[in-house]
C-alpha cells in the first residue's frame, strides 16, 4: 500500500493494512528526560557539568540500556546548534518525520509557537509538577514533542527526572486522544464552553465519545431549548443563544443548527430547532435575520427575482480549500472522490491544519461575514472574477474554527446545497413559530393561523427582507417583546401585497385524467374551458412608471428576451389608459403569414439576451387570460369572472399581437345533462388540438374563484388530450445518466436514465430509462450536448440503489418533458420512496420523450410528492419486480 494510500485511509479513520494489532506506545510517549536533552546546550554551568558526568556513570548507563531502542533512535537524531548561535526556529526530528510529511494537512510548528492547549499524557502528579516548570505536553495533532520557551528557561537549571518517577508515566497510545477537558468543565453546559454554540445546546446530552456532535435524539423538544432561549445558570442575563445581545451572530451558531437539522428526520422537529435559532436572532441581534434566513435558503441570497444565485463549480472550491489549508489540490480531489462530500473533506483538512503563529488572533466569522462574501461572489464578472472568487474563499476558510463545522457548511453553501433536508417552506414555518407570542406557540389552531397569514404575504409579495422587516415591525411594538398574536399577523397584509414590478408565483392546475373528474369537481356550478397554449407563462407588469416587465414562471425576468412582447401589451393598454397592471398570459411562436400558432420548441430557439427587435426571426402573440392587478388595485380576491370582464373591457384586442385565450363557459351542471356536457367538454378539446394546443384549462367561474399565487388549486383543472390514454399528466424529469447505444445506435447514448426532484431532501431521486421516442437525430444531438456534462462518479445528492448502473453520469442540466403510460412500485427506482411503500419506489413504466423545458431549472423537475400523487390518482396497486418494462433499443 503506498503512502498516499495510507494517507487517505488514515484521514477518514481506517487503519493501513498490518497496523492494526501491534500500537507501539514506547514511541508515541516521549519522557522529560528526552524533552530535555533535545534542547539545544545552552553555557554550561557546574550544575549541568555535574548532570552530564552522571550520564556516564554506570548507573546512568545502565538506565541507558533499559530505554526503548526507538527513545535512543530518536536521541541520536537530535540535532545540536553550535553554541552561542541565536536561533529562530528549531524542529525535532524523528523516525517518524517522513510519515508526518504524507499528510498534507499537517505541518510544522515553530518552537516561539504556544500551543493552543496543554494536552495531558502525564498522570496528575506530573501534570502539577509540569505546569509548575511551564512545560507543554505533547501536540500529536500538529506533529511537534513538548519543549519550553528558551526565551524563558535559558537560564534556568534542567535536571532529568529520576528514573522511578519518570516509570509513572502514564503510557498512552498514538491513537487515543489526549484529554484537555479538566473535571469541573465537564459539570457545566456545552453552550457555557464555547461563546458560539447556539442556546439550544445547553440541554443536548450526547454520549461521551461523540461530545460537541449533535445525534437525532439530541433533537428533541427538551434539548431544542426554551422560548426565551437563554440558560437559566447563566451568569451573564445578556448571554443568551451563544452571543451577547448587540453581538454579531456567530456563524457557528447557525452550523450547529444546520448539523442538528442534518441528523434529525422529524420535520416538526427540524422547525423547531430553526425557530429557537431565529427566536435568539430575534431577541439578540435582529438587524442580522435576514442574512440568516438567505443562508438557510442557500440557493438564492436575494430575491429570486434579482437573480442573486449562488453555485460555484467544484474546481474552485478545491483549490481554494488546498490553498486555505496547504494542502494540494490533487490530494483533496481524491479525498472528495472518496468521500463524496466536499463539505467535510473542508472540515477534516481544517481541523487536521496546524495554526501557524500569529500576532492576532483571527476576528470570529459572523453569518454577516458569510453572507457579503457570498453576495460578492455571486455578483462577479470578468475576466479575473475567478482569482477573486478564490481569494473570497480561501479568506472565509481560513477564519472558520477548527473545532466546529463552519467550514463544512461554508463550502456546501457556495456549492448552493446544504443537502440538510431544509425546505423553504419549513423557512416559513420555522420563522412563523418564532414571531409567536409565547403562549399560543403550543396552539395548532393558532399556529395554522398566523402561517396562512405569513405565507400569504410571501406568496404576493416573495422577498424575505420584507417580511422580515414586517415581523419585526409589528414585533417591537406589541406586546414588549414576548411574541405576536395570531390575530396581529393579519397585519402582514398591509406591509407585503401585491406589487407592480415584483412577480408573484403563478396560480398552477392540477391535472385530470377524464371527463368525469371534471364533472364532479364542478358539479352545480359553472365552468369555463379555455384553451391550453403551448407555449412560455409569461407574467406582463406595467409599472406606475411606465416601465415593463416580463417574468417567466420561475421569476426570470425575460424583458430583454421579449421586446416585441413589450410594445404589444403597451398598445392593447394605450386605449383605456391602464396606469398599472400585471397580466397573467401565454406567449406563444405563431407565423404572421398564416396567423397559425407553432410549437414550443419553436419558441425555444429565440435568442435569450440582447434580442433587436428589427432582427427577430421567430413572431410571437400574447393570450392573456387573467389580469391580477390594475391601477393600482389588487384583484386577487375578485372571482375569475369578473377579472376576465376587467381584461377584455381595459385592453384592445389584436389579431396575432395581443389576443384574450379562446374559451367556452359551461352553465350549471345537473345530473341529466352529463352526457351532453361531455360532449360540449370534449368536442372543445378536439378543436384546442386542432389548434395546435396542448389541450384546456377548466376553472371556476363564480364560487371558489379567486386567484391563489403559488398554489396548485383544485380550482383549475388541466385537461390533456394525452392525459386520457396515459398517466393523467406528464412529469419533468432530469437526465442524470446514459448507456451506451448497440447495434445501428452505436457512437451514440442509446437511452437515458431519468430522476425525478425531491426538494425536501434536496436529492435526485431515479424514475425510469427513456429509450423510446427518440429519433437518430435527436439522438446524436442529445449526446453531443452531453459530452460536456459527463462526470466520473455519481453525484452524492443522487439517491440510486446497485440495480441502477448506466455507462456514464450527467451534471444535472436539464429537464424534458415524459409521458408515460402508468406508474408503478418499483424496488429498482427510488423516485417517491417512503412516499407510497416503505422501502420501494416509484417507476414511470414505457416513457415517451415530448419536448425539453427550458422553462424549468433541475430543481423545478417534478417532484417526488407530486409522483406519488400521480400514483395514487391511478386507483391501482401495480408493482415492479425490477425488471425492464422499456423496449430494450440498447
């Protein structure tokens, strides 16, 4: 095995090969009489002639024979300096320096250098005798043996110990740990040792081997801490949650709730930690909550809609941690390979990294720290942006402390997965129950009420800061600081609204899979239908300005995408003098010379940036179908009934330019009737497909119809022409692997293998292979893509099991459109897994390719909830035995 190997092995904690059986305590331990001796001679005075003569002695000879071979090894290597020579560094050098050196992280110590703690091997006798005489034991973390300052001890007379009292010493192996923790400490909380650690630490008990290391039993409400967060026996009133009130909130605070966060499953649980955290923030520091809450999002640290995203690429992040850590860079790579985790290869090279002796202690790193350091990096351009982003990095690494995991959590935030399983709607949450009075945290029905009202104001209006602002708002001036009532968060509703310029989540449809479901969800009441266009959800704002703005589904703003689109929807505003507004529409490729509507894919191939208007190739038409806000007013509580009246009455209609979406309204429904209404329902659909469209949208009309952003509603019902011969509704899934093409589909990816999105576990979950429905073009196109997006091992936020082994993995870049014919349980795929049987997944059984979303990042795929529902709306119990149901094309 070679010492790379070995290396490797040993920094995860497995032994080599041969060294299991034989720990050699002799040369691990090293007595004061060799500290002493390796010491450079200082002028001898008669006292220390008089010790070297007794050396010689027979005595001292014979004490000489009984040392271990390795001790007087070691002794003749020690080197000597001339005397009278100042020196500035010295090392001492063992057997065992070229195995010190195969570590990468750790280095050698100067001898001006104190250690940072007196590790204890002695037994308690020499422990006093020591610290008398200023010895420091030995650091076998940093690969240095105990010596004494000479600036202090020059002149001082150094006699060995005798031999009896040196035969005390207590033996302690290499691999074990030397105890710095002295007895009364171990009477006192966690959170009381370290300033940093969060409140809620002060009740967690772990086993003694895995102090400091949050477990999920620790994770209980008991442990979670209090509502006031703060230690009862603290001293201090002020020192509640880890840090004083006024202080900068230390980053490690929010690292241990992220490791508790990690290892507790229990959703209501993780909300609980988040909440006592924010509780503290709050109380303490709550100029900072904001910061706080966009590192728990990680992925955005802005306003989705500012586009403020972080994600840096893994080459970067490796060297910065080789170089923050003096580590090289190939070395950490294969560590990561290994590992799997970037995040912890971090921690393990920085709690292994010696500290070299500084003047200045480095400054604590604060979440504020954290966060404008992000915020920076995720704002650079240029050429030497890389350089920079590097710097950044290594600079955060470096101030991380070496006994927390602030380090681990730093690199999995610029890599934008913590992968701790935190949902942003358990942000919510979790910052609801914070805001809480204290007595109505234990309510349900409470709690159920303040949440509508906060994610209510986040659906109109998405930005943190805001809400943020708002809580805290209302917070200091009610009650004196013990928490809102429920009642009083309706206030939110006055500071967080709809706003022309700030998109809100579109209202989405659920889909259905015949016409009888239609029918009783809108028995004895109307209905309309309008045609499903396919094409982009586009989202129209007119400001009070003037100013227009599009955004996409996902908050992208396409303005610059779309400048036809803005003059359009200026001239069908010009006629009634429309101020402000924000319409709700579809914008669709059509060919002016025909006034025919084209496919999606059509769309797709328009420029994304810096479009001229004079030099567009592909024409497009809006058809809006709802207006949420105008002039000034909100219409989201307005019936869709009468929002469609405003819509056609405010804007002027132009064929192939602005146009309203085709629909057809259906009276009250009786029992009678249901056959004839069926047949009105899919004689419509039949010409929506004629019309080049994707099928219709079903909505109420009068009762339940208001516009509910952010949510997919049993209110609209999407009705597919595919949907009544297949699954009900097509999923977006992400290819994450190929195999290789045989026979005449050889040179190229023969089928793919597609995963599903599961946003609460942040992992791409396996659903099915796609061999079918591709022809040999969009093949070899498919596989010239990829060649840039091929990786050499699975990436670890991939769940897969051993039954899943394609040739080759992708990036996750991308997302497609599949129609399948069923769904069903599958030990081979882990999509839905836990959802629907316990330890089995979810397989999409005879997939067909439809198109490529480029509407939709990875991360919007379908998701796993939403593939359990689609199997259940089935009625069936059908079961996989794991094997192929796709034509086997390979």
């Amino acid at each position: 095995m070679s010492k790379r190997q070995q290396s490797i092995m040993s920094f995860f904690g497995a032994k080599p090969a041969g060294t299991e059986d034989s720990p050699k305590p002799s040369t691990s331990v090293k007595s004061p009489k060799k500290a002493t001796e390796a010491k450079s001679p200082a002028p001898k005075s008669p006292a220390s002639k008089k010790t070297m003569s007794e050396s010689k002695s027979p005595v001292a000879m014979k004490n000489k024979e009984d040392e271990p071979v390795a001790s007087r090894k070691k002794k003749a290597a020690t080197p000597t300096t001339a005397p009278g020579r100042k020196r500035l560094k010295r090392n001492v050098v063992d057997d065992d320096e070229d195995d010190d050196d195969d570590d990468p992280f750790t280095t050698k110590v100067s001898s001006t250098q104190k250690p940072a703690a007196k590790q204890a091997v002695e037994s308690e006798e020499d422990d006093k005798e020591d610290e008398d005489m200023g010895d420091a034991a030995d650091d076998e973390d940093m690969g240095g043996t105990a010596e004494e300052d000479d600036d202090v001890v020059a002149n001082v007379e150094k006699t060995p110990k005798p031999k009896a009292e040196a035969s005390k010493l207590k033996q302690t192996p290499a691999t074990e740990e030397p105890k710095t923790e002295k007895p009364e400490a171990k009477k006192t909380s966690e959170a009381k040792k370290v300033a940093m650690e969060p409140f809620f630490a002060k009740k967690a008990e772990t086993p003694k081997k895995d102090a400091g290391k949050a477990t999920p039993k620790a994770a209980t409400p008991a442990a979670v801490g209090d509502v006031t967060g703060y230690n009862e026996k603290e001293k201090d009133p002020k020192k509640r949650g880890g840090w004083k009130a006024g202080d900068a909130v230390p980053y490690a605070a929010l690292a241990r709730v992220f490791a508790i966060i990690e290892e507790t499953s229990g959703r209501l649980l993780i909300q609980d930690a988040l909440a006592d955290f924010f509780r503290s923030v709050i109380e303490l520091t709550p100029t900072e909550l904001v910061p706080c809450i966009y590192l728990c999002v990680c992925t955005e640290l802005a306003p989705a809609y500012e586009n403020v995203q972080i994600g840096i690429g893994d080459a970067i992040l490796i060297k910065s941690i080789g170089e923050a850590t003096g580590t090289n860079a190939k070395f950490v790579k294969e560590l990561y390979q290994k590992e799997g985790d970037l995040g912890k290869v971090a921690l393990n090279a920085r709690s292994k990294q010696s500290t070299l002796f500084t003047f200045q202690k480095p400054k604590l790193l604060s979440v504020q720290n954290v966060y404008s350091d992000m915020v920076k990096i995720a704002r650079m351009t240029g050429n030497n942006s890389q350089a920079s982003k590097c710097s950044i990095i290594k600079s955060l690494l470096v101030r991380c402390d070496k006994t927390s995991e602030e380090a681990k959590y730093v690199i999995r935030g610029l890599q934008g997965k913590l992968r701790i399983g935190l949902a942003g709607q358990s942000i919510l949450m979790a910052l609801t129950q914070a805001f809480l009075h204290v007595k109505e945290s234990s309510d349900k029905a409470k709690q159920a009420e303040a949440l509508m009202c906060v994610k209510r104001a986040f659906s109109e209006y998405p930005n943190y800061e805001t809400l943020a602002q708002a809580l805290l708002t209302i917070f200091e001036r009610e009650n004196g600081g013990k928490g809102l009532h429920a009642s009083q968060f309706e206030e939110l509703a006055e500071m967080c609204h709809l706003t022309p310029g700030v998109p809100v989540s579109p209202m989405l449809a659920r889909p259905t899979k015949s016409y009888a479901m239609v029918l009783d969800r809108f028995q004895d009441q109307p209905f309309t239908c309008e045609y499903k266009y396919d094409g982009e959800r586009a989202q129209i704002h007119i400001l009070d300005s003037g100013d227009i703005s599009i955004f996409s589904r996902n908050f992208e703003n396409s303005t610059e995408r779309f400048p036809d689109v803005k003059l359009s929807i200026l001239k069908a505003a010009k006629k009634n003098n429309v101020t402000s507004c924000i319409v709700d529409a579809e914008v669709v490729a059509v060919d002016k010379s025909t006034n025919q509507r084209l496919p999606f894919q059509v769309l797709s191939t328009r420029s994304r940036k810096n479009v001229v208007l004079s030099e567009i190739k592909v024409q497009v038409c809006i058809y809006a179908f709802d207006v949420i806000y105008l002039n000034g007013q909100s219409l989201l509580r307005e019936p869709l009934q009468k929002r469609r009246e405003i819509l056609k009455t405010m804007f002027e209609v132009e064929d192939g330019s602005f146009e309203l979406a085709t629909s057809l309204d259906v009276p009250n429904t009786k029992e009678d009737d249901m056959e004839a209404t069926v047949e009105i329902v899919r004689t419509f659909l039949e010409e929506a497909v004629k019309g080049n469209c994707e099928g219709l949208m079903v909505k109420t009309l009068e009762k339940d119809a208001t516009y509910e952003p952010a949510n997919r509603s049993h209110k609209w019902l999407k009705l597919k022409k595919d949907y009544l011969d297949g699954i009900g509704d097509s999923t977006d899934l992400v290819p994450v692997g190929a195999f290789y093409g045989k026979g005449k589909r050889t040179g190229v990816y023969g089928a793919y293998l597609l995963a599903c999105y599961d946003p609460e576990t942040e992992m791409y979950q396996c659903i099915t292979k796609l061999g079918t429905g591709l022809s040999d073009e969009v093949l070899q196109t498919f596989t010239n893509q990829f060649k840039d997006k091929t990786i050499d091992r699975p990436r670890n936020d991939y769940e897969i099991n051993d039954l899943i082994k394609p040739d080759v993995w992708f990036e996750p870049s991308t997302v497609w459109e599949i129609l399948g014919a069923d769904l069903s349980i599958s030990p081979k795929y882990t999509a839905a897994i836990g959802h629907v049987a316990k330890d089995k997944g979810i397989s999409l059984r005879f997939p067909r390719f439809i198109r490529i979303r480029d509407d939709k990042t990875t991360t919007q795929a379908t998701t796993a909830a939403q593939i359990a529902d689609l199997y259940r709306a089935q009625g069936l119990n059908t079961t996989n035995d794991g094997g192929d149901d796709e034509d086997d094309l390979l």
